[in-house]
C-alpha cells in the first residue's frame, strides 16, 4: 500500500484505486477523520460507503502499525 499526502490530507492505494481523507498532521502520525474518505477520480469523487470505508481503516491501520509514522483515525 502507497500512502501520500500533506499536512491536511492523505492519500492511500487501495486494491488499484486512490482513496483520500482529510485530517492533521502530528509530530509521530497523522489524525485523519474517517468521515472524509472518498475516492479520488477518475474513479468516483464520492464518498467512501461504510464496508469500504471500515476495510480500508482496517488495512491502513495495519499497514502502518510498525512504522515510526503511524496514521489515527477518531
């Protein structure tokens, strides 16, 4: 999984496409809100549906569990 981002916002891959969500960066992670997870085009500008949403929490929580940089959700 690649993740990207800003200081108000990450971008992960997830199974081929890019989902976005906004949030604040910390000193040791980033806190994202997990409201607004949407996909980014050219896929569909909308917002995550709840299965998906849980699903790619779930793999980004994983993903960055034994990193220095860890990414938080509220």
């Amino acid at each position: 999984m690649k993740i990207t981002g800003t200081t108000s916002y990450i971008r992960a891959e997830y199974e081929g496409k890019i989902v976005r969500f906004d949030g604040e960066m910390l000193v040791n992670g980033f806190f994202a809100y997990p409201d607004t997870i949407r996909w980014e085009p050219p896929f569909d500008s909308t917002i995550v549906n709840n299965e998906d949403r849980n699903k790619i929490i779930k793999a980004i929580i994983q993903e960055t569990e034994n990193k220095d940089f860890k990414i938080f959700f509220e």
